[in-house]
C-alpha cells in the first residue's frame, strides 16, 4: 500500500460523502492547510491523523483498509452482507453498537443451539 493508495482512498470517501476539504478538515478538528499539505507534500498520514479523518467520515480504520487490499485479498460478499454494511452506514453510531450487541447475542444464541443438537 503506498501513500498514493492512501491519498486516493481518503478522497474517494470524501467524495463519497460529498465532503470538501475544508469539510472533512471541519468534521475532522484539523486545519484545512494539515489536509493540504498531506497531499501537496504526498506525505503519509500519521496514524492519529488518519483516524481524526476516518472518523470525520464515520469508517472505521479497518474499513478503510480493506479496499486497499489487492484483488487477491478482497473479501467477496453476497448481496446479504452488502445490504447490512449500506443499512449499517445509515446508523448513528450508537445504534450501531446496539447492533452488533444484538447481531452478538444471534450468534450466541445460535451456537448453543448447535452444540445442544450435537
């Protein structure tokens, strides 16, 4: 993964949400000038500037990361899993958490069954 793949990810989220600069800068807590020069300087983002901006655009660092990866790594979904990441995205982040709590206690649930039919 180069800086470049960084640079290219951390725009296409913002495009994404359409966030300008400033915007994300904004959500962020960072000046506009930090994000500019970033990639004016095609610098890589210290770890806690890449986790102000993944915040500022509600991903998570390992979100952000997966797309990284070469085709060979990429995870393939089915239209299931991809439905519940698009429902997830439209959740504040509280709900969120209420989800995977909930999505949780399902798995537990559903593993005792297993081993109780076992």
């Amino acid at each position: 993964m180069t800086v470049q793949d960084i640079h290219v990810r951390i725009k296409s989220l913002a495009a994404d949400r359409n966030l300008s600069m400033y915007e994300l800068a904004k959500r962020a807590g960072m000046a506009e000038s930090t994000i500019y020069n970033l990639f004016e300087r095609g610098t890589m983002p210290k770890l806690e500037t890449l986790e102000k901006l993944c915040s500022a655009m509600d991903v998570s660092l390992s979100d952000f990361f997966v797309f990284l990866s070469g085709p060979e790594k990429r995870i393939h979904m089915t239209g299931d899993e991809i439905a519940l990441i698009e429902l997830n995205r439209e959740l504040t982040r509280r709900n969120r958490e209420h989800l995977i709590v909930y999505a949780q206690g399902m798995l537990a649930s559903q593993q005792t069954k297993k081993s109780e039919n076992h």
